[in-house]
C-alpha cells in the first residue's frame, strides 16, 4: 500500500479488540450490531460503545450447521457460529445485542442466539411510507427505554443529537475516502475500499477514526495519479454484504483484471448515505433515513435503482456486478430485475454471481469473471 | 503462418492449427487430459502441429480449465469466448451457443461476429454436466456411443436428484429394483436435457442454436436436446474441438495485428 495515512489507519485499526476491551474495563458498554438498520446513535447517546458483529467468516460456519439448516445463507451461518463457539471477542465484549427482523434466517436465528447473549428485536416494517416510519420510531423508542435501563442511564434529545452530530461526521469523513475512487484511474483498490470500511466498524473511538479518514482523504486528494496505471475496467458491485473472510468476489474481479471502485452494499457505500438533518426531533428523523436504506428485504425497494443509477454515473462505471450469497432469497430475486435496469436503463453490462465463503467454487468463478471482462473489452 | 489454439478440459485436451489469413484447417488432435494439463496440452500441440505437417505455429492461445498451465501460451482466453467464437465460425447464423463440458455446462448468447453478448454458467455442482455422465457410465460400464444406444430406446426412468452425487445412489437404488439399464440411461439422459433448457430458458433465443462440447458427440443426446429446446440444433461434425479451434481463430486475430 502506497499511501502512508492508510498504512497509518492499518496500524491503529489492528488495535481494534484491545482498545475495545481497554475502553470496556474502564467501565464503558457495548452495543454489538448486526444490521445497517440498527442505529448507531441511539447506543452512542447511552454513553456506549457500538460494533458490527455481521459474520463474515467460513471457519465458524461448520459448528453453526450444527443447528442452522445447510442451506441458509452464510453470513447467518458464520454469525451464529461466532456465538455458538464463542470466538469473536467484540460478540464476547457485547454487554447487549441489537438485531433486526430483517430476513426470515436472520430473525429466526436471533431467536436462538438469544440463549447466548440478550437480544433486542428490532421489529423492521418491509415497506418505507409514512406509517413505516411511525412504527419504526416507535421501535427506535423501545430502544431507549431499553438501554436506558440496562445501563442505568438517561438519553435526553441532547445526547441523541449529539450523537447525530457525531455519526454525521464520521460518515462524512468515510464519504470522502469512499469517494476518492470516482477519480480515474481510481487511486483506491476494491480491496482497500473493503477493508477500510470493515476495520472503521470496529473502532471504538469515532474522533480517532474521523481524523484518520480525512488524513487519509488528504493525503490522496493531494497525491498527483503517481503511477501511470493503464486504465482497468471499473466495477460496481451491489448486493449482499462483505467484510475480511466474505471478500473473495472482489479479490476474484481485481486479480482477474478489473477495477472496484464503488461497493453498494451495507458494510460500504450504503453508510455514507444514513445523512441526518441535525435540525429534526432526532428519533423522527433516525427512523425515516434508516428506514430509506435499499436493502431487499423491503418491498418494493425503489431506491435500490436510484442509489445504482446515481453510483454508475458518480463513479464512471464500465459494469455492475451483483452478489448474492447462497440461500439468501431476496437478493436472490431482487437479481433479476436488478440486471433488467441494469442493462436497459443503464446500458451497462451486468453479471449476477451466486456463491458462499468458501473456496470450492474459485476456478468456476474465475471462468465467468474472466469470460466478463473479455466481454467488456 | 500457422497460429494454434489449446484446449485443455478436465476430461480431453484439444489442439486446432489454422493458417492466420484463410483460416483453414491445418491440423488438430484430442488426447486424454489425464493428471497432468500443462503435459497433456503440450502433448495436444505436438500431435496437431505433427498433423499438420510438421508446422511450427507462430502463435498459441490457451483455453480450458488448465489454461493457466501452458508455459507455451501467448495469450490466455476463457472457453465462453472460445466456444462462443468457433460456432460462430463454424455456423454464422448462430445466436446462442449450448456448451455442457467435463465440469460445467454454459449457454452464451452470441454476437454475428463471434463475441459474447451474455452468458450462463450452472452454479457450484455437477448436475447437468459431463460429470453426471461419467457417474452412470461408471455404474452400468458403458461409453457414451453405448449409453446413447441404450438412452435413444429407453423409457426414461425419473431421476430427481440435481447433485451428482446423490444421483449416484439414485441410480444404484433404480437397477436394484430392477429398472432395465436402457430407462435409467434415458433418465439421466432427459435430466441433463432438461437441465440444459432450463439454463438456456434465461437467456433470449435469437438466431441459430449450435450445440459444442463432447456430449454433442452423441446422437441421441442431441436429438433430446433438440425435441426439449424445440428448436433445431446445429452440432460441428467435431463437436469437441470447437472450443480449440475459437482459440486458434482469437490467436489468428491477434498475431495479424
Ligand atoms: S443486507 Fe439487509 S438484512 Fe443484510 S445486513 Fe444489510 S441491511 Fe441487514
Ligand atoms: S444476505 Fe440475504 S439471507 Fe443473508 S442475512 Fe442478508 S438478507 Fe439475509
């Protein structure tokens, strides 16, 4: 990696567990979160610390199949495997959980997870209009009470805004590292995109965090396009989530000769666009931009073509390549009329991929994504 | 000049040698992959150069599973383009081009100059391949002029495994009970039919339909196919070597520039 900031940001970030744990015994909580819908203002405003628990790993995924169906999706497996044999250290830093009825593998498996760990359900509505956004706000209250009383403190409007306020800033500083890719050739790889916005979810310390993102956003906004890179096919990737361990599809589209310059998923893109108007009453205005985030689970899910439409034209896209994991239902459809507006609305090229975490299927993939990119060339 | 293109699947390793400007034929052999890819590709070059008359080709260009191990080769391609680019060549009103190899089977959606529009790949398992018939000619120890025989007068029996796998105990299970090896054969037969239509159903029919890879070799196969497709199916007098020969002609393309 070239640029220092990010080797900077690299070094801090591998400190992650230990300044969650330091953070811990000196008397702070922990939310852990496994959804974008989760909001992570309301655990800030309760004075505690929110991490990500999405599953990106395969080695946890046999003991989960224990009890999981097979079948089910992967990142449902490696999540509940992770408490199952109890290996990931910010599920065990977790004073609480907070999940959301998203998926019907998701809710049914917090259902068990429950045994593990104290769960909240976050009753998701599947549709985003006005009385969506009501109950949801109603959800995000029950929130509040919850945790208000589990950690002996109050969340006044103040701290709620303030939090806003914060959440705010680090997304926009994420916004400007993420957005340094429209750039072409992009200065960032698909790789560095991924694994930045994964370790930024695990730092404790979102004022550390901030000013390493826009040390980052400095020092490559002010980086002349050094090496003169021949100009690679520029790849939107949309669907499912990603992390370290669930990152082999992007690693395949790279090492096959493209270039991911935006990643429109929930662990990437989608976070820079929870923006919240600092001006509303808080939980008002946490519950309708949670709500509006374009996952698949709702339907319909307008915004999912308004966000790729925007993102193609933003980052100068070449194609779309959509990512499925196995026994994931709703991307799975979803796919179909993704790639109908992908070709006839956008024009551009469009592969679905459909796998799992594991390494079985590399050869077949790199087939189809080599035979792709002679399509686009 | 002559150029070359290699194939090397699981199952065979293929070599076509074209003349670079007429595109003739020159010479072109199939030999058994075995263990080795890089050996048995190398092999492959040798015999079809020696076919050819004892040519040197100035160009190689590589496709197949073992693509990537041919020290020899200028340029590496994919078999999408390789198939898609022989049965254009060998049929010009082709449209969508139907593939089933050792490991995988794939319906492309060409171009009139031989370029992929679209594509589809079965996912992760063997169904519906190649593999799937290596498993029942294993069981009933019959080659495939053999299973088509019997397919092509079979009553095909129900298979409803999708897994290869599993499809071996279903089939060990049919003839204990004694369904005659001929319906069990047009099973398997049918099932990889239907596989194939259901691939191809996602992908717009338009032009001709030209069917390549080994089990194109099969007559009763492809007249299955056909009747299941609806349309007729064009299939090379070599259906094997049509992914060599793509690569001969993309190898052709290349070294004239
Ligand atoms: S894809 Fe949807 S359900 Fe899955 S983590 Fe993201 S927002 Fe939640
Ligand atoms: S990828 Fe699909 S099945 Fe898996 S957790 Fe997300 S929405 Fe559920």
């Amino acid at each position: 990696m070239p640029f220092k900031s990010l080797e900077t940001f690299n070094t801090v970030t591998d400190r992650n567990v230990l300044a969650l744990q330091e953070a811990k015994a000196a008397g702070r909580k922990v939310v852990g979160q496994y959804c974008i819908y989760s909001p992570l203002e309301i655990a800030l405003a309760a004075g505690a610390i929110p991490v990500s628990l999405c599953g990106t790993k395969n080695d946890s995924i046999a003991i989960a199949e224990s009890m999981l169906p097979r079948s089910l999706c992967p990142l449902v497996k490696s999540s509940f495997g992770f408490a199952l044999q109890d290996s990931c250290p910010y599920l065990a830093a977790s004073d609480i959980v907070v999940a959301d009825a998203t998926c019907d593998g998701k809710k049914k498996m917090y259902e068990l997870l429950n045994d593990y760990k104290p769960v909240v359900l976050l009753q998701l509505p599947q549709i985003q209009n006005e009385d969506a956004a009501l109950y949801w706000r109603g959800q995000f209250a029950g929130l509040v009470a919850r945790l208000e009383k589990e950690f002996s403190v109050s969340i006044s409007r103040e701290k709620l805004l303030d939090a806003v306020r914060l959440t705010n800033r680090l997304r926009r500083a994420l916004k400007g590292v993420l957005d340094l890719a429209r750039r072409k050739p992009s200065p960032l790889s698909g790789m560095d995109i991924l694994s930045l916005c994964f370790r930024a979810s695990f730092m404790p310390d979102y004022e550390q965090c901030i000013a390493l993102l826009d040390d980052i956003a400095r020092e490559i906004a002010n980086a002349a396009s050094a090496e003169a890179q021949t100009e690679c096919p520029r790849i939107l990737l949309t669907g499912v989530p990603t992390g370290m361990g669930s990152h082999k599809v992007v690693q395949l589209l790279e090492t096959c000769g493209a270039r991911v310059v935006c990643i429109d998923n929930c662990t990437c893109y989608k976070k820079v666009l929870l923006q919240m108007d600092e001006t509303r009453d808080p939980l008002s205005e946490l519950a309708d931009r949670y709500l509006a985030t374009h996952c698949s689970v709702m339907s319909p899910n307008p915004h999912r073509y308004e966000v790729l439409e925007a993102l193609a034209r933003d980052f100068q896209v070449d194609a779309v390549v959509d990512l499925t994991w196995q026994g994931c239902q709703t991307y799975d459809v979803e796919s179909w009329s993704v790639k109908k507006f992908v070709r006839e609305k956008l024009s551009l090229p469009f592969l679905q991929i459909v796998t799992d975490y594991s390494e079985t299927d590399t050869e077949q993939l790199k087939v189809r994504i080599e035979a792709f990119l002679e399509m686009l060339a | 000049m002559p150029v070359a293109g290699v194939d090397v699947g699981s199952v065979a390793a293929k070599a076509v040698i074209l003349d670079e400007i007429s595109l003739t034929p020159l010479g072109a052999a199939v030999l058994p992959t075995g263990w080795n890819p890089r050996e048995a590709g190398e092999k492959a070059l040798a015999a079809a150069s020696a076919d050819a008359g004892n040519v040197a080709p100035r160009f190689v260009a590589a496709t197949g599973y073992g693509r990537v191990s041919l020290p020899f080769a200028d340029k590496v391609v994919t078999e999408i383009s390789c198939h898609a680019a022989g049965a254009v060549h060998l049929f010009p009103e082709t449209g969508v081009v139907l593939d089933i190899g050792g490991q995988d089977s794939k319906v492309i959606s060409t171009d009139p100059d031989g370029s992929v529009q679209d594509f589809l790949m079965n996912d992760k398992c063997a169904a519906g391949t190649g593999r799937f018939l290596q498993v029942l000619s294993g069981i009933l120890d019959m080659d495939l002029p053999a299973l088509g025989e019997a397919a092509a007068h079979g009553k095909p029996a129900a298979i409803s495994s999708m897994c290869a796998v599993f499809a071996e105990t279903e089939i060990i299970g049919l003839l204990a009970r004694g369904v005659p090896p001929a319906d069990v054969a047009a099973g398997v037969f049918l099932s990889i039919a239907r596989r194939m239509r259901s691939l191809a159903s996602r992908i717009p029919m338009r032009g001709q339909c030209t069917f390549t890879g080994g089990l194109a070799m099969s007559p009763a196969f492809r007249n299955l196919l056909a009747a299941e497709l609806g349309v007729p199916v064009n299939v090379p007098p070599q259906p094997q070597l049509a992914g060599a020969l793509g690569a001969a002609l993309l190898a052709a393309r290349i070294s004239r520039k």
